[in-house]
C-alpha cells in the first residue's frame, strides 16, 4: 500500500478484506502509517442499480508484483454479481 488512508468499512455491502486493530501484519510500513491502517477496509463490494461497485485499496496489477493479481482483478471485474 501506497498510502495510509483509512477506508472506512461498508455500511451496505461485503467488506470482503479488512485489517482490524488486533489483526497481525506482515510487511513493511512505516509508523504513523500503521497505526491510521487500523480498522480499514481492503476490499469490499457494494450492490449498486444493477450492478455492483468492487473496492481495492490496493492496486492488485502494479508492476506484475502479485502472481495472482490478474486472477483477482478479473474475478473483480467478471465474475461479481453472478
């Protein structure tokens, strides 16, 4: 993550991945930025019309980093709302 805004987690909707305040985490980050990742939401779906709003707070094709990124990127886009 990028970043260290606080996504805050869906009132209608899945809240598919999220990091609470007691959650363990692995990687790196820096302090300040730990500690506003508390209780924040990573992915989430809301039902929007017909069809359906997918959240990532991270970008899941960046530089080909994640193996199976393009595996849930395109689950993201194809297969939500099925």
């Amino acid at each position: 993550m990028q970043n260290a805004f606080n996504f805050d987690f869906l009132k209608d909707g899945w809240n598919v991945g999220y990091l609470k305040s007691d959650n363990y985490v692995a990687g790196f980050s820096g302090k300040n930025a730990k500690e506003k990742l508390k209780n924040t939401l990573l992915m989430g779906v809301q039902t929007y019309g017909r069809g359906s709003i997918v959240y990532l707070a991270d970008d899941p094709l960046f530089r080909g980093f994640w193996y199976n990124g393009k595996l849930l990127f395109s689950n993201a886009v194809f297969m939500v709302g099925n």
